[in-house]
C-alpha cells in the first residue's frame, strides 16, 4: 500500500486528506490515475542516548520505533513529519498566541 494524494481539481475539493491504495490503482474520488502522487513518509528523530543514529548533539532514534534500515526521511522538526506512529508518540505542541505576541508577525512587504 502507497499513502497517495491527488492532484486532480475535483478531487482537490472533495478531499485533502491523503489516503492509502495499492501500487498501479485508480484515485477512488475521480477514477484518474496520472493525478496521482505519492507521499513520503517522514519520521521524528527523538534524542535518546542508546539511539543508533549519531548526530548534532547526541544519538538519535525514531519516535515511532521503526528500525533505522527502514528508514528513506526523517526529520527532527515534528512539523515536518508526517509519520501516524511518529506523531501518536510525539504529539506537536499547538502554537499560542500570547499577550506579547498575539498574532503572528506581518509577511514582509520586500
């Protein structure tokens, strides 16, 4: 199984999540196939000082558990993954505003 999306307009509209289905298939929404694009999945990197990946600052392993040979993205910013498992075990903090910064900043104007 493949995790897709696709890119057709009609289907654009009547969904944006990504679903899964088999390689050489059809989207399920509007029958097309060369709309169809496959999605990496991208796993968190956690620092755990028995991990097997060495990196900046310390041993590194995926949050999801997976083994590193199994492993083709990976990230250590959890707004970058995309991983189900990965997330479940490292759920993204929601981004607040506060009273010194209430919205985020205007996109600059150059």
């Amino acid at each position: 199984m493949t995790t897709c999306t696709c890119l057709s307009m009609e289907c654009r509209e009547a969904h944006s999540k990504p679903f899964t289905l088999p390689p050489d298939k059809k989207c399920p929404v509007c029958g097309y196939s060369n709309t169809l694009r496959a999605i990496a999945t991208v796993h968190y990197l956690v620092r755990d000082v028995n991990g097997n990946l060495k990196g900046y600052n310390g041993n590194y392993r995926p949050a999801c558990g997976v083994a590193l040979k199994d492993i083709n993205n990976a990230t250590g910013d959890i707004r970058a993954a995309n991983c189900p498992e990965c997330l479940k075990a490292h759920p993204p903090e929601p981004v607040l505003a506060t009273e010194e910064s209430p919205t985020l900043p205007p996109p600059d104007e150059n």
